[in-house]
C-alpha cells in the first residue's frame, strides 16, 4: 500500500518535478528550456487561450474596490471621512489584486468571466511580479488624466 498522493496538475509545474514516489523535488531547467522574462506582459486568459471579457472582469473588479471604499467613507465619522474611504479603496484594491490574486490565481471578476493572469508562457505571476503591476497599473490612473490636456 503506497501513501503518496496523487500529482493534482502534472508531474512538472516550472519549478518542481515530482520524483516516482510522488515526492516534490526542485526542478534544474536545461538550457533549452524557455524562462519567462521579467518584461513579459501578463494576460488574463481563460484556459483555452480567449481573453474575451478582459475589460468586463475590469469593471467588475474596481466597482467592488470603490464600494468598498464609499461604503466606509459613509460610514466613517467626521471630516476624516474622506481619508479613510480611501485608504479602504486602496487597501481592498492591494488585497484583491495582490494577495487573493496570488492564493487563488483570479480576481472576483477574472472568476465571473473564467479568467485567469498568466504570463504568455503559461506561468503565473509571483507575488513581487503582482505588487509591480498594482504599482503600474495605479501610476497608469495618472498618466491617463494626465494627459487629457
């Protein structure tokens, strides 16, 4: 009788192999195997490869961060109210788009429309690769009413 568990995707994910008991063990990439490039745009992508509904699963995402920010900013007291609404805005973009993002590889409205970040190649983002786009994709806010001269 044999206790291994059963490989849940495939026996290579990237970065580790499984070994003949079932074992994970870290995974040397030969020379001909394709890394992905810190450059490499991410892509919301359904498991087929569409990215049908990328704009939708958008809208869905930050109308939930921007209730969540007016739902504090009426409940808040005093003229700080502003302040904390957001900072609340701010906190559940980060939280959703970083760390939920991470855990459970999609957002609320990736999940609506069956989508997924990936690289190009297939792999998903790292934590420190998800903090970087949240940072650009906020700065990116700016550089649109920026330039609306």
């Amino acid at each position: 009788m044999t206790y291994t568990a059963p490989p849940r995707r495939a026996a290579s994910n990237g970065r580790y192999e499984r070994d003949a008991d079932g074992h994970p063990t870290s995974a040397s990439l030969d020379k001909g195997d394709p890394t992905p490039e810190r450059g490499d745009p991410l892509i919301g992508r359904t498991a087929d490869g569409s990215e049908a509904g990328v704009i939708a699963a958008f809208l869905v995402d930050m109308s939930l961060h921007l209730a969540i920010g007016a739902t504090v900013w009426h409940l808040a007291p005093g003229p700080t109210a502003v302040g904390f609404g957001l900072l609340a805005w701010l906190s559940a973009s980060f939280l959703h788009r970083v760390v939920v993002q991470r855990f459970t590889r999609t957002t609320i409205g990736k999940c609506s429309f069956g989508l997924r970040l990936r690289h190009p190649d297939g792999t998903y983002p790292t934590t420190w690769r998800l903090i970087v786009q949240w940072f650009q994709s906020g700065w990116s806010c700016f550089d649109i009413f920026g330039g609306l001269n």
